[in-house]
C-alpha cells in the first residue's frame, strides 16, 4: 500500500493509495469551506441537491440506471465536519478493474460520472432545479430534527454549541433549521457557483490503477472545474485554555429516564506541537477503550455510570467525556471523572494500563488499512492536520509512547464546560 500526493489543478490535491487489496476502488471529491452560521446550512444542502440530477441524467432515474451500468458502483453525498471547516462532497465505491473480466475503465467512467455531477448539475432557467431543492430541504430538516433521538450524540453536540459558543466549533455540519428553511433556489446557485470557485478540494482514490491513470482520468473529468488564483484562508482556530477560570455548567430537562453528562475540556500547550500518538494514547488510557479508567473505574467498580468514554478531536484540541448516568449519581460520577483525570496527571498509570491503551490504539490505526472509508477519513484528516504517516507508521508511533509523555499530555488538560441532560423535575411535570 503506497499513498502518493500531487497538485492537480490550483488548490486542488489528488491524494492516491495504491493497493490491490480490495475488490472496489474509492473515490472522493471533497470541497473545504470554513464552518460557519451563515452557510452551513446551504453547504450541506448542495451535494443532496447536485446528486438528483446532471445536465445529461436529469433524474434519479437515469442516474441509477448509470451507476447499474457501471457494475453497480454507488455515490453518496458527504457532510462531515471537521474541526472549523466544512467538508461536503461525493465518496463513491465500484468495483476495482483489476477484479473486471473484461476490459474496463470504470475508473474513468466513475471519475467522469463525478464531475459530471459536481460541474453539471440539472437547471432549469439558470438555477438548480426548485423541485430539488425544495425536496432536499425537507430531507435536511428531518436530518437535523431526527438528532435529538440520539440522545448520547445530542448531548455531545449540545456541549459543543454552549462550550464554544463563540468559536465556529458550535455549528452544526447540518446548520439550523432556521437557515434551512431560508435556502431558496436563486441563493443555493448563487452559493454554489461562488463555492465551486473558491474552495479548495481534496480528491481521494484507493484502488489498483497507477496515479498516473487516475490523475488523467480526474483532469479529465474536472475540466471544467472553475479556479480562482486567490490562496484560500481556511483552518480551525485553537484555543489553549479554556474559555474562564472555573468550569462553566449548563443543564438542560427533557423527558428522558437516563442522564447525559457530557464534560468537555481544552487539551493546552500540548496543541502548540501537538504530538498525535501521546494524545491518542493518554486519551485511551483516560477513557478511550475498555481497559482505561473512566470504563473500568466509572463504570465498571463504582457503577457510576451506563456508560463513560472519552474523545479527542485533534482538529480543535478538545477533549471530551460523554456518560450516561442515573439522575441522581450526577455529584459522584462527576467528581470520579474528574479524580481519574487527575490520577493520569499524578502519574497513576500502571504499565498494564499503558500496554493496553496503545494495544488499543495501534489496532485501530491498522485496522485503518482494512477499510476503504476509514482510508480515506484518515487520508483527509491528514491533508488537515498531519501527521504525514500511514496508519501503520502511526501505529507504530504508538507504540513507542511512553509514560511519561501521556502525563505530560494530561498535565496541560482544563475543563471548561460541564453539561447534564436530565430529566424533567416534578414540580415542572405539573
């Protein structure tokens, strides 16, 4: 497996794994865009709407009956956030040449096919087609009302929005209803066209075909592709420490019969040269897999909690803790969660604790190479953020760290915000 980059066009990069490990290819287009208020909601709108219809298959109908035709390779709309930008495009699968009886070029068609629908999509009078559009907003609108159903990944988010509620980190990927519900056919063009122009893109493929190959296929498909000479201001801004001097609380009723509490904390002066393979493995000693404290202190000895993990987001230098707990258990969970933190900051962490968090974390890293989406989540991470590794290289990274750089990792740790969904009080019942 070989990962090769180069520059296609103006800020565009085409990123190639060479493999002949999997029976279908993957391919990517992904345009960056900075996360905010004001668009989020327009950007997740488009790759929905772009994927009804081209100029020359004006309907799902035709565009099904196309992919059919291509050894029923697929094409999915993607809206991912990724620290402060916005990544929204198209990831498709079909399979690979190699694994093709007869002569093929799949590839190229697929690739074409791609283009086809991010550079013509089906208009009517100018515009993006108003039926498509109006379909797509309903569709985004269940999306974005159907997440409070999770109520663990609720929670999450919720902490995100009052946790950093003056950073563009608070966004949804989907945006508001609000702003969704504003998005007409003339403004959701409009965007389209001044996005297609400005963004940069990452293109990813996975698959047996030489990059020579792929890149003439994607030149070829994205000929038309409009570019400004403008170099694009695009990025996540860090804060260090968190937001004031003692942790901020926030609390929110509804009627659930189990508690949310999520915790999130600023990762500190370990994000100004942020070492991937510390963090990783002090955030599984800390709560990341099934051997580290929060599971089996938390949970497993003192039943505090159904369930008590923890995340990194490497992209904004947030750690977050996500539990769900009795009502009220809500005072002992809390102070556990933050004993064991503090336990990792005093140096409590035994070598089988440390042995089995990057065990942990080094499988994960490999099993990267087992999956052609995980490949291709981890090759845009990196485009982002680095580090310039393979999951392999990384693992291996891993499994050099030593103890006294996961200390040193927890020791820049702050909380910042708490926040407990609960349920609804009695005396609000009634």
């Amino acid at each position: 497996m070989k990962a090769t980059t180069e520059i296609l066009m103006p800020n565009v990069l085409l990123t190639c794994i060479t493999t002949g490990k999997f029976k279908t290819g993957c391919l990517s287009v992904n345009l960056l865009t900075p996360l905010c208020r004001q668009t989020a909601s327009m950007n997740a709108a488009i790759p929905c709407v772009l994927k009804r219809g081209t100029a020359t298959l004006p309907d799902m109908a035709t565009i099904s009956a196309k992919l059919d035709s291509l050894y029923g390779a697929r094409i999915s709309p993607t809206v991912r956030k990724k620290g402060e930008i916005q990544v929204i495009g198209f990831t498709s699968d079909f399979p690979d040449d190699a694994f093709i009886p007869e002569q093929s070029s799949n590839l190229e068609d697929v690739s074409y096919l791609l283009g086809e629908m991010l550079l013509m999509p089906s208009t009517q009078g100018g515009l993006l087609r108003k039926e498509y559009v109006e379909s797509e907003k309903e569709k985004l609108l269940e999306r974005i009302r159907g997440s409070i159903n999770d109520k663990r990944a609720y929670s999450m988010q919720r902490l995100a929005e009052l946790m950093c509620s003056m950073e563009n980190y608070s966004v949804y990927k989907l945006g508001t209803e609000t702003d969704v519900e504003s998005i007409t056919s003339q403004g959701l063009t409009r965007h389209y066209s001044e996005l297609l122009a400005s963004s940069p893109i990452e293109i990813f493929y996975c698959g047996s075909a030489e990059p020579a190959r792929v890149k003439a296929a994607l030149e070829n498909a994205l000929a038309a592709l409009p570019r400004n000479s403008e170099e694009p201001d695009i990025g996540t801004e860090i804060r260090m420490n968190s937001l004031e001097e003692k942790p901020r609380y926030f609390e929110d009723e509804m009627d659930v019969t189990q508690g949310k509490l999520s915790i999130g904390f600023r990762l500190g002066d370990c994000m100004e040269d942020p070492d991937t393979a510390a963090i990783k493995v002090f955030n599984a000693v800390y709560g990341g897999c099934v051997t580290s404290k929060l599971f089996m202190n938390v949970r497993e000895k003192l039943s505090l909690a159904y369930f008590a993990s923890s995340i990194v987001d490497m992209h904004k230098g947030i750690l977050a803790v996500s539990s769900g707990i009795e009502f009220d258990k809500y005072d002992a969970a809390l102070s556990e969660i933050f004993a064991q933190l503090e336990a990792v900051k005093n140096g409590s962490v035994t070598d089988e604790e440390l042995k089995a968090a990057k065990r942990a974390v080094a499988g994960a890293y490999r099993s990267t190479e087992d999956s052609l989406g995980a490949l291709e989540d981890f090759y845009l991470n990196q485009a982002l953020i680095g580090p310039e590794c393979s999951p392999s290289e990384l693992a291996a990274l891993v499994e050099d760290v030593r103890k006294e750089e996961v200390v040193s990792t927890a020791a820049g740790v702050e909380c910042d915000a708490v926040y407990f969904l609960r349920g609804i009080r009695k005396g609000d019942a009634d």
